[in-house]
C-alpha cells in the first residue's frame, strides 16, 4: 500500500537432534501495521503441525480523518487454522456487530473499509480474530472531523453607528476552531457583508453603520474541514429615528405679499442627521407643484409668489432613519399689507351640507311616519266599510231568494203568538249574518242595539225579515241550518 514501507530479512535457528525424531519446525514472516504505517520485521513463529492458535499482526491505536472521506481500518491475522475475522463497534452498553453494506466492507485480509464517513462513525472499533485454538483482538479509536456546530449569536450593546455582538461557540467538530465569519446586511435586502474574526476572540463591534436602521446578522465557526454551521439570524438597530417637526414651533418665521420664510430649525433630526429637506408648494385650486431642494441649515425664501393668495405647502425630511412629512398652509399678504379672510375649503362647505341635513333628515322622517300612518288607517277603514257593504248586499240577496210559507195567512187572521221562521247563518270573512223571518212587521228599519249587532229589518207581504249583522274575530266552519 502506497505510504507503506516493508523489508524482509531472514533469521535461521540451528536445533541438535535428539535421539528421536521431532516434529517438524515452520518458519515464517508476517507483517505488522503499526499506528498506518507498515514497519518490516522478521516474526519467527514455530508452529507444531498441528496448527496454533489465531494472533492478530495490526496494532490499534486512534485513527484521525475529515468527514466524507475514505477509512480503512486494518486487521491483520495468522493461525492455524485460518482465524475468522469480525469487526464490532463499541455502543454505550454493549458490542454491535458492524453491518455490511454499501457504506461499510470488510475484505479477505479483514481490513474494515468506511465510505464518505461522517461524526456518528467515530467511536472504538474492535477487530476479533478467531479459531479452534484461540482468538485475539485490537481496538481501534476512529475520529471523525466535522466542521464545527453552530455558535449562539447574541447582541451586546447598540449606538448611533454600531453594534456590539458576542457568541458561545459550538462543539469544534473534533478539530480546533481556525476562526470565525461575522456576515452581515441592511434589512430587507439580501446583499451580505463578511468580517473575519479570529478564534480567540468571543465578541466583536461592527463600526460605520447607517444610523436608526435594522441590520441582520449570523456567525459561523471554521476549522480545518470548513466552516461549520451558520447561526441562527438575527437583528438589530442602531439608535435614531426619522425627523420629525417640533409643533411647538412656526412653520414661518417671515410672510409678506410676495416672499416667505420657512423656519427649518423646527425639525427634530431624530438622533441622526438631516440628509435633504424637500418643500413643494402651489396656490390652493391648483394643480401643479413648485418644489425646492435644500439642506436643514440653509435659509429658505419662498419667492414670486402671487398677492393675496392662500397657498398649501408640503415638506418632507429625510435621514438615513426615514423621512417626516409636515403640511401646512399660508397666505400673503394684500398689497396695503393687510391679511386677506380664509377660503372655506370643500370640506367645510360639506360641513354646513351635513349639518343641513342632519336637522332636515329627522323632520322629513316623522313627516312620512306621520302620513303612513294616516294611510294606513285609511285603509284598514275602507276596508272594514267595504266588507260591511259586501256583507248587506249579499244578505239582501239571500233574503229575496228565501220561499215564502205555503199556506199564507191573511193580514185580518188572528195571530197567536210569532211563529219562528226558518234561519240562516251565512259565514263570510270577519261576518257573520242571521237572517231570521217575523210576521207582522210592516217597515223597514236600520237599527243598531247599544253593544250588539246591528239590525237590518226588510219588509215583505204579511212577513217581514231581520237582518242581524255580527262581527267576530275568526270566521267559524261555514254551516247551514235546514229551513232555507
């Protein structure tokens, strides 16, 4: 094997012969690994012809690579008969059999093979040579290097322009920690900064950041595979804030009919400073802006402006934090110097509009509570007369449709008492009429008995007929009483 370095010299022993004959004597030479590298000796074993027990020619010891790499673990063996070789990996309790597969091989001379190995193949590796006469062993301690775990990123302290960080670093990944990269961006962009830091070190300030503004930041630690796992994200923001304008103080601090002065000391620069300060301005029912850039610490006329006119303004300050909006409004003056009264905006034409209806809203709705009324009860009313008429004329109907008795009586025939006469009831919605036959009524009459029915009576030959007229709250089953 390349790396390998192997010699071989031969040693010869001189035996006297006895009186009897002995068993033959076998020399041999074996290699032996030590610690990777194959060192050349001479063994000179003296085997019976009867075989010896199994004895293992590599040497354990503790077996260092990077990740993803190829292992071999060798295990050299001699005895007679031929020992059988078999590798276990040592668990917390006991010795699990090493697995054969696509990842792990063991070869003829028992070497143990290990393809792309990773952290959880670290650990002590046992080889076991055995046959009928004996067994032996070597153990193995296999490390594997593997980039270092993640760092816990914490913020210290905060500024103007900075940001102090610290960390706890991770486990090294079995090799030591080469150092650490501090990345770092602007928030809601992706465009990220490195630092390098050494490992030694366990905090670390950023410097010469943009003041009031959020940044993300992750650290990551290196060693001699590579850099390890990135810390969890992040964030934090410098001190400062957008401008803002003192209300306390005048947007103006000189009007006439032509020029004005703004007063740009009144902006609060919010801890960071004042980049631009932007005004637009235009007379009031107008499109068009005019717009001025300056700087907070200039002086700023607004110039040719029109006499006696409202104007609106709007300025805008900005810092590396944000921008703050001010508006306001202002008028020059007369050309005698005089103020000029101010023009009611839309909204307050809207506000007289609204105060209008809301008195006139109320009235109109009890005007037209009031007639619904009114019309309703007009024609519940109507109604109740109508089904009344309704009600008249049918029973007017039924009474000329009634037969007289058969055997009449004159008018000078002596009457004991009043014969009833046949009756009827008549079922209509909400009416109900009796009809009842009398004799020896001879006129007709509308009456209505204080509390009951009102009475109709009809006048006929010799018989004249009642109508009563009741009404009920429900109609009852329509019924019809023999007689008619």
């Amino acid at each position: 094997m390349e790396g390998w370095q192997q010699t071989t010299s031969t040693t010869s022993t001189t035996h006297s012969q006895p009186q009897h004959q002995e068993e033959p004597l076998l020399q041999t030479n074996f290699p032996i690994a030590i610690r990777g590298q194959l060192l050349s000796n001479v063994l000179k074993t003296s085997l019976r012809a009867d075989g010896a027990p199994a004895k293992t020619l590599s040497f354990g010891g503790t077996v260092t690579t990077p990740w993803m790499k190829e292992v071999r673990l060798p295990c050299s063996s001699v005895g007679e008969p031929s020992p059988a070789i078999k590798w276990t990996k040592d668990s917390e309790d006991s010795a699990i059999p090493v697995s054969v597969d696509g990842q792990r091989l063991i070869m003829a001379n028992g070497t143990l093979v290990l393809r792309l190995v990773k952290a959880e193949d670290s650990g002590y590796y046992t080889c076991t040579a055995t046959n009928t006469l004996g067994f032996d062993t070597i153990i193995v301690n296999l490390v594997v290097q593997v980039p270092p775990d993640q760092p816990r990123l914490t913020v210290s302290t905060t500024s103007t322009s900075s940001i102090t960080l610290a960390w706890i670093p991770g486990d090294n990944g079995g090799s030591s920690i080469r150092g650490f990269v501090l990345q770092y961006s602007v928030d809601n962009t992706e465009e990220w900064r490195d630092v390098f830091i050494s490992s030694s070190e366990r905090s670390f300030t950023l410097e010469a950041l943009r003041c009031g503004t959020w940044y993300k930041l992750k650290l990551a630690a290196k060693n001699s595979v590579g850099a390890g796992r990135i810390s969890e994200i992040i964030e934090a923001k410098t001190h400062g804030r957008e401008p803002q304008f003192n209300k306390e103080q005048s947007v103006f601090t000189h009007v006439n009919s032509s020029h004005a002065r703004l007063n740009l000391q009144g902006w609060a620069s919010g801890g960071c400073p004042i980049a631009a300060v932007t005004l637009e301005f235009r007379p009031k029912g107008t499109w068009a802006w005019q717009t001025v850039r300056t700087n907070a610490t200039a002086d700023v006329f607004l110039a040719e402006l029109r006499e006696a006119t409202w104007y609106e303004l709007k300025m805008k300050a900005c810092n590396s934090a944000g921008c703050g909006n001010q508006s306001s409004q202002f008028a020059t003056l007369d050309y005698d110097g005089s103020t000029i009264p101010p023009i009611k905006s839309p909204l307050e034409k809207n506000d007289d509009v609204k105060k209008l209806f809301s008195i006139g809203c109320p009235v109109i709705l009890l005007t037209l509570g009031v007639a619904l009324l009114f019309i309703i009860r007009k024609k519940r009313k109507e109604k109740r007369l109508k089904r009344l008429r309704d009600a008249k004329s049918l029973a007017e109907m039924l009474i000329s449709g009634v037969r007289e008795p058969k055997n009449n009586r004159s008018f000078d025939t002596p009457v004991k008492g009043l014969p009833q006469g046949p009756r009827l009831h008549i079922d209509i919605p909400r009416v109900q009429l009796l009809i009842e036959d009398k004799e020896g009524i001879k006129q007709i009459a509308l009456t209505r008995v204080a509390g009951g029915p009102l009475r109709q009576q009809v006048r006929a030959k010799g018989v004249s007929r009642q109508l009563v007229f009741y009404l009920i709250d429900r109609s009852p089953e329509p019924a019809l009483i023999p007689g008619v």
